[in-house]
C-alpha cells in the first residue's frame, strides 16, 4: 500500500511532464499547419497560429528532447539488450514502419509522385537515411539514446561543452546522421544530467506561485521582443532562448497542470507519439480541403479547424486501429522485442513506476 502511495504521489508530481509534452505536441502540430498553409498563402497570412508559430520556435523542438531525456537516468545502466530495446529498436521500429506508410500514401495522394517501382524503392531508401518530414526526430531519438549510453563515464563537464558547441558551430558534413547529431543533442543530454534541476523547478513553481507567474510573464514579453528585433535566426540566440524557454515551459506545466481543462493537453502528452506519427497525413488533405472550402479565405479560422483536425484525426485514428487489430501500428509486436514486454514492466516497477 505504501508503495501504491508513493507511486501515486510521484505520478501527481511528475504530471507537470505530460503537460509539457502536451503543449509541445500542439506546438509542432501548429508549425506544420502553418508551413502547410503557406503553400496557398503568403508568410505572415496564417493567422494568430502563425505568430504562435514564430513565438513557438525557439524552444518547441528543444523541450521535446530535453523531455526525452529526464528519465533516461532510471534506466541508462540496465543491460544493453533491454537498453537497445526500449530506447533504440522501439523508435527505429516506428520510425520505419511509418516511413513504408507515410510515404507512399504521399505519392498516392499525388505528392512527388515516382515514375517507377524502381525509384519507388530507391526513394523509400533513401527516406530511410534521410527522414521524411517529421519522423527524422523519432529516428534521433534512438541515435541520441545510444550516444548517452556510451558516454555515460564521460564527465558532464566534458560532454556538455562539447554538446554546446556542437549547437554553436554546427557542422555541414553532407552525412546526414552526424550533421544532425549536434543540433539538438544538447537539449537531450541536459535533460539527462539536469532531470534533478528540473524537477526543482517544477516543484518552485508550485510552492512560489505568484513569484513564478511573474516570471513567465517577463520570460514571454522578453521572447517576444527578440523575436520582433529577428535575432533567434542567430545560433547562439536559438541556444539561448531554447533553454529559457524550456524553463519557462516548466514553470508554466508545474503552475497549470492541477488544472482540470488541462487534462486534453496531459492525454496528448501521454500519447504525443502516437499525434506526432499520424498527424502527417490528415494535415495534407484537411488544410487544402479547408483552403478550398467557403471558408478558405478565413485563415484563423481555416487554421484553428486544421489544427484541432490533424490533432483529432490522429488520436481518432489510434482508437480506430487498435479496436480493429490494427495495434502494431502503435504497439510494437512480440516480434519486434529484444526483450519479453513482461520483463520490462517488472524492471519498470523496480525504478519507480516510471516507465522505461
């Protein structure tokens, strides 16, 4: 009973992570909306999403990583097989399976559509090393997950610095896999080695509540202002504003995650992986439909309807799959483990209840 309690009671403090998770979800959602919209009209034309788009970008894609990477410490020592299962072959299994859907729908749909059945397949390879829209970040996962683990004995005051001026100086290679690599590691690995300093935050947050609202508040007009001066295309700025706005993102999650109508953004938290794989396709036939609809020239309006569709055909998407033996869409197979799925829970419930 006492550990049910104890579980219970770090589930509650820890909600604060599912919404964060949330309101990235809604965040990365958002810009691709808008990217989409902006095949019909011009930059600036997307309505309020599209200045939330831009208020978005410093820190959307860095507060996903850094996420990834709180719990990492849990479950970084345990041997390699059941390691490379859920933090490598879980990801490269979506990333994969999702790719052979993604892609040639896309092409049924009339995107880019390939001559051939021979360069069909040799562009579903290629998508393979080089990522199609969106899944190049579940594909990172797995890389940044195994990088973590070899550098494990590696000083923090070795690999932070090096991970910071990876994102400093970016490098320009041609290899897709190690130009990226340092683009966002460093989020990543600071949500590994700072997880503690995070939860801190968090728990501040709750306990200084006027305190911390004041300063999300100086945190949003300051975002904005540097945004309006058009520095955070400056990569020392990015950096910079993605670690403030990743705090500020923690202050507001731990301020409103006792909130009821927060729940729909703690549940897309909890799901985010399964918005983040099937948003793609709604949003390429929602968004033109609109565009094309009485309302097309409305584009709050059309991009508000866009959002909460691509959103809500994902989930919706999920439920239908899985009641019609479709799970291994979002579940992975018995097949597809290193490790039996009932070793793991039992390793889970040995840290914490936290899922590994």
């Amino acid at each position: 009973m006492a550990g049910q309690m104890s579980t219970q009671k770090t589930r509650s403090r820890h909600d604060w992570v599912d919404l964060a998770k949330g309101f990235c979800i809604v965040a990365v959602v958002t810009m691709w909306v808008v990217g989409e919209m902006q095949g019909y009209v011009s930059k600036g034309q997307a309505g309020w999403m599209g200045y939330f788009a831009v208020f978005a970008k410093p820190f959307r894609m860095p507060d996903f990583f850094l996420i990834s990477g709180l719990f990492l410490s849990r479950v970084i020592d345990r041997p390699w097989r059941h390691y490379l299962d859920t933090k490598v072959v879980h990801y490269l299994y979506f990333f994969v399976l999702w790719t052979l859907i993604i892609v040639p729908i896309t092409w049924l749909l009339g995107h880019d559509a390939p001559t051939s059945f021979m360069q069909a397949l040799g562009r579903l390879a290629w998508q393979l090393y080089d990522p199609f829209q969106q899944l190049w970040f579940v594909m990172m996962l797995s890389v940044y997950f195994v990088a973590t683990r070899l550098l494990r004995h590696v000083s923090p005051w070795i690999v932070m610095p090096a991970a910071t001026l990876l994102m400093l100086f970016p490098l320009h290679t041609g290899i897709y896999h190690v130009d990226r690599f340092g683009v966002y590691f460093g989020f990543f690995y600071a949500g590994h080695i700072f997880a503690s300093r995070f939860f801190a935050l968090a728990d501040w947050a709750r306990s200084h509540r006027p305190q911390a609202i004041a300063a999300t508040l100086v945190w949003a007009a300051f975002n904005t202002t540097l945004i309006k001066m058009n520095v955070t295309d400056n990569t020392p700025a990015q950096t910079f504003l993605g670690y403030l706005g990743i705090s500020a993102v923690v202050v507001l999650s731990a301020l409103l995650c006792d909130q009821r109508w927060t729940e729909p953004l703690k549940f897309l938290g909890r799901t985010s992986i399964t918005v983040y794989l099937g948003f793609y396709l709604p949003m390429i036939t929602i968004v033109p439909a609109l565009r094309a609809s009485p309302i097309g020239q409305q584009h709050s309006l059309v991009g508000t309807l866009a959002l909460v569709g691509c959103i809500g055909s994902a989930v919706l998407l999920a439920q239908i799959a899985r009641r019609i033996g479709l799970d291994f869409l979002y579940e992975r197979p018995a097949w597809a483990h290193l490790v039996p799925p009932s070793a793991k829970k039992s390793a889970d419930k040995a840290a914490g209840g936290q899922p590994a």
